[in-house]
C-alpha cells in the first residue's frame, strides 16, 4: 500500500518558522473557501471561513494552506494519491475536530494560540477531550489518526516540531474499529431474496432509473462481486471491458484509490435477462441496464463518463443532474431496509452496507475455496492479515464443528492408549 503524503508543496524550512511568518497566506487565504470536484461524497466545499478569528488564526492559516496545496496536487496528477473523499473526510473529522479543540482552549485559556503552541502537552489534553464525551473508543482513534495526519504534514513542511504524539494512545483499539460484521445466513437470504424482487421490477420497467433504483443496481453488484463502495459510486461507463480470453466473459474494471490500484473481476454474461428469473441479473447486465436508460441524463451533463447518474428528485434540487453520492446512496439503502422490513434475529431492521456485504462475500470465498485464506485473500484483493482482522468471522456452526472435532480427536486418543496399552 502506498503511503500518503501530505507534505506541502511549500519549501521546507530548516527550523520552526516564526508564528508572524504566516501573515501574508491569512491575507491570501482568509477569505476563501475550498471547492472540492465532483466525487462519492457529499461534501463540496471546505468551510475554513467559519474557524478565523476565534484565537487560532495561525494554526487554522497552516491547516488552510495544507488542504490548498493537498488539492492543487491531486488535480495536478488525476488524483492519485489521495482521492477528492480523502480530503474531505480530513476536513469533515480531523481538522474540525482538532480546530475546534484548539478554539475552546484559546477561550478557557484567555490566549491566542501560536503553532508554537502545538506540542506533546496540548496532544495530551486534545486525546483527553476526545475521551471527555460518549464517543466510543474506536471513533475516538479514527479521529485522532486523522487529526494526527494533517498534522505530520505540517511538521513535514517545517512549521511544528516533531516528536509530539504519544506512542500508542489507543493500545488495543483495533479489535473495536472492525465495523459492522459480515450478514448472518438468515439475513443473506433475506437481503438477496428482495434484492432479487426490486431487480426484477426494476428490469420490467421502462424509462430511466432514479437514485433509488441505482441503490439498488450497486447493492446487487456488491452482492455478486464484493466491490467496495467509493469504487462502486466510481464506476465509468467504460468499466466492463472484453475478456482477453473468454468470449462469454467480461471483466469488471474498478480503481481502489486507498492502494491506488486497479482491480478486477470476471464476469458472466448472459443475453437473455428473462432466462435470470429465479436469480439476480448477472452484474454485466445490470451495468448494461443503468448505462443505456440513464444516458439521456449523463450525455447532456459534465457527468459523461460515469455510470451511476440519476435526474434528483429532491427538494431544493428537483431536476438537477447529480452523480449519485454516497449520501444519497445510504438513503436508498435505508428505503430498501425499510421497504421489506428485512430484519435480524432479534427482531430489528438491519443495519445494511455496501461494506456488510463486501464482508459477507468474502467469507463465502472462504466457504467455497475450502477454507482456504490464501485463496480467499487474493480474490479479495488484500492481504492475508487485513482478510483475517477485518473480513473473516467464525461461520455459525463453528463452535459445533470444532466441539465434534475435539471429541472424535479425544476418542482416537483413548483408542491408540488402549491398543499400544494391551
């Protein structure tokens, strides 16, 4: 995986800069707001307005100009090292985070804060603040990774000092940070057996196809290939492609900006969708489906090369031609939820994500390949580790399993005792 580099284009400085050095990028800076290009969430603009001249200018100022030149270098080279979601997820959770933190000391403090400020003493209270409310200890940690991040990439340009944080403030924490689990059985079910009702609906109907009905469309193609989300939002019209070798295949072409990589999968293809009844569409037909009743939309707006884009029926922006978010996909998958009342074994409405079901693919791999994580891991397009700690879960008749398998082991024992015994 190839680690990101926040560093600024600014030159370095051999030392901390002076604090006042900063004035000339608030003058340039302070009345500006960032715009973000059109990407799988919703966040557009990058508000830094709204934290100047609370008693943290500077701090905010260095924060600004790192985000500034974080975007002009992802627009330089298309975005590859961090995606437009990345920075805004920065902005969203470490930098408001941490800039609030920074405006409540300067008031309780009765001070302006300086970058020279920012040392081991205020990272301290900062962690201490982030455990101060009902955030669970796993939020907690993505939060101050992220502030922690945009902080490395100010010490990188030169302007704090290094050796500010803590070795490890959150020891153990990982085993909280897996997310939602992969789908019971009894759930799978239930989800493919609905999903497989919209899909039909969908297929019969005519006319282009609303942000619901493409909710939808990713959901069955998470179902089938396991796909992760912003890949997914991302998808381009172009992204099924001929198989090199198979006439009857197609491969499925998806970028995973965090690895920076392409991935892909093979896919069936079959020309007579009536023939798929008592099964989902095969995903090659549902790309077929949303790229051709979609394209009056998407050959009239700047959204030409991408896939998933709908006319918004919403308030505020009825008729506008939007790329589907991950927004408004959560929305749509909620209704879907909602709609057929699909719930678990304690009687609740499930709690369903693109990333649930990348999870519950991924252990049928490991079902189907025999068990093997290797295999698994590969079809996945991850390591072994990240499939085994993040992925993986005990299937429902393991503890049963492994109790036979202890009591056939125990009886085999007995049996050789006896024999070499006599």
């Amino acid at each position: 995986m190839n680690k990101k580099n926040l560093s600024s284009t600014t030159p370095r400085s051999n030392k901390v800069v002076v604090d006042s050095s900063l004035s000339g990028l608030k003058q340039s800076l302070i009345d500006k707001n960032l715009k973000l290009p059109q990407h799988a969430g919703s966040l557009r603009h990058l508000r830094f307005s709204k934290f100047y001249g609370k008693g943290c200018d500077d701090i905010v100022v260095a924060i600004h100009k790192l985000l500034c030149d974080m975007i002009e270098s992802g627009m330089s080279n298309d975005w590859k090292m961090y995606s437009p979601s990345t920075v805004a997820s920065y902005y969203s959770t470490g930098v408001s985070s941490f800039v609030s933190f920074c405006i409540s000391l300067a008031s309780d403090m009765n001070k302006i804060l300086k970058l020279s400020d920012i040392n081991k003493e205020l990272i301290r209270q900062y962690i201490v603040s982030l455990g101060s409310g009902n955030l669970s200890v796993a939020s907690q940690r993505s939060i101050y990774k992220s502030a922690k991040s945009i902080l490395v990439g100010i010490i990188e340009i030169g302007w704090i000092k290094k050796d500010i944080f803590p070795v490890n403030p959150y020891p153990n924490s990982s085993r909280e940070c897996k997310g939602q689990p992969a789908l019971s059985e009894a759930e799978r079910r239930s989800v493919l057996k609905y999903l497989k009702y919209d899909m039909r609906n969908i297929v019969d109907k005519n006319g282009p196809l609303s942000s619901y009905d493409l909710s939808i469309c990713i959901l069955a193609i998470a179902a089938r290939t396991g796909i992760n989300p912003t890949p997914a939002l991302e998808l381009t019209i172009d992204c099924l492609q001929p198989h090199p070798i198979k006439d009857d295949r197609y491969m499925l072409v998806s970028f995973k900006r965090r690895g920076s990589g392409t991935h892909l999968d093979s896919l069936g293809h079959s020309s007579n969708i009536k023939s798929l009844s008592p099964a989902l569409p095969d995903v090659a037909r549902i790309i077929d489906h949303v790229k051709c009743r979609n394209s009056c939309y998407r050959d009239d707006s700047r959204f030409a090369g991408y896939l998933f884009v709908y006319k918004s029926r919403g308030s505020g922006n009825v008729g506008k031609i939007c790329r589907l978010s991950k927004t408004t996909l959560d929305s749509g998958i909620k209704k879907f939820v909602a709609v057929h009342q699909i719930r678990n074994s304690e009687g609740q409405l499930i709690n369903l994500n693109v990333m649930r079901l990348r999870k519950t693919f991924e252990n049928r791999l490991f079902v189907l390949s025999g068990q093997d994580p290797f295999l698994t891991a590969k079809l996945g397009g991850h390591s072994v580790k990240i499939s085994n700690d993040h992925y993986l879960v005990p299937h429902e008749n393991a503890e049963k399993d492994w109790r036979i398998m202890g009591e056939i082991r125990t009886e085999e024992l007995i049996n050789y005792t006896e024999e070499n015994s006599g």
